[in-house]
C-alpha cells in the first residue's frame, strides 16, 4: 500500500495542501509517497499569469481556508503580469528532485511550491533548482545536470499520462493506492484528521 499524489506545482490548490501532506507523511512515516505531476498549464494554458483573472481572488481564499502563504516575491510576478507558469518545465523539476531523493519527495514538491509562490522564482529556471537542492542538502550540480537532461522530460510525460491513467482530473489529489485498488483520500483541499479518518476505514475492511 502506498501514497499517491498528484499535484501541479503552479496549482494554488496544491500549494494550499502543502501543510495536510506534510502531516500526513509525518504520522506514516511506513507509507511510501509517490509523487505525480499533473500538468495543468501545457500547450496552449502557457501564457501570461495576466490571462488567469482570477488567480488573485482563488488565492486569497486558498489562504484564508488553508493558510497558506503567499509571499511578496510571488505577489511582485503577479503584479506585473507577465509571468508564464510552465507546467512541463514545473514536472521535469520535481523529476530532477524526486531521482536525487525519492524518500524526499513529498518534501520536496512542498519546497518547489514554497520557491513560486513565496519566493516568486521562476521553475523553468535552472538557479532555482540549484537553490532548492543546496538547501536540502542535495548535489546541486547533479539536480540541475537532470532538469535539463532528457530523462526529465521523459518522466515528466510519464507523470502527465499516470495521472491520466488514475483518472485525476483536477489537483491536488492524493489517492491510496493498494494493488489494483485506488481509494481517493482527498481531493482539493481535506485536513490530516480527514485524510487520517479515510486511511483508517481502508485498513478495517
């Protein structure tokens, strides 16, 4: 039995979720965590963040039902407009770090969304990845070497057709998976009691 979640790293959504992941992981430490990329803005959603009017207010709901923070660095990309969020570039970076630590990957997606939406980096960029695995005490060079490699793009394909296959179709959603049965968890947003209460319904079956 294992975790699954799917999220994109430019969902607001996903970012929200960040904290109930963190604690979920934290009370099972037995359950490996595997995670997908979704690929919300590709092909023709690639355009400037001004184009998405109501990222602002989703926010500051997402905030206020979560707290979530979202930080100045981030509120700066919004002002201006003109940011492009790149859901596949966003996906060969959570591969980048996901081969330099699988155990760590759930703590990872959560440190790329923090680098967006708190620090307002871009992650298309290959500095923000070096940043990223120095802080977790990664090889920043291998990091940066595999999100410009080819087998990152590979993966991050691959994690655009799992989710597909699991039936995903909006982030985050975190799914336990046993075998050939998928039970979701959680869908959008759910506190770690939710999530914990779900799990345990699953295991007295």
């Amino acid at each position: 039995m294992k975790l699954v979640y799917v999220f994109d790293a430019y969902c607001g959504w996903s970012h929200g979720f960040s904290g109930t992941l963190r604690e979920v992981v934290s009370r099972h430490p037995d359950l490996p965590v595997e995670v997908v990329s979704g690929g919300l803005f590709t092909g023709a959603r690639r355009v400037p963040i001004r184009e998405f009017g109501y990222v602002q207010g989703a926010n500051a709901k997402i905030a206020e039902v979560t707290g979530a923070e979202f930080g100045a660095g981030y509120e700066r990309l919004i002002a201006d407009g003109s940011f492009v969020m790149d859901s596949e570039a966003a996906a060969r970076g959570v591969a980048a770090l996901r081969q330099a630590a699988p155990a760590r990957a759930a703590e990872l997606a959560a440190a790329l969304q923090d680098a967006f939406y708190v620090d307002g980096l871009s992650l298309s960029d290959p500095a923000t990845y070096r940043k990223l695995a120095s802080k977790a005490g990664l090889d920043a060079d291998a990091v940066v070497a595999a999100f410009e490699g080819a087998e990152a793009q590979k993966a991050a394909e691959a994690d655009f057709r799992r989710a597909a296959e699991l039936g995903v179709t909006g982030f985050p959603t975190l799914l336990c998976v046993d075998g050939d049965h998928v039970t979701p968890l959680a869908y959008g947003r759910a506190d770690v009691d939710e999530v914990d209460r779900r799990l345990a319904a699953l295991n007295t079956l």
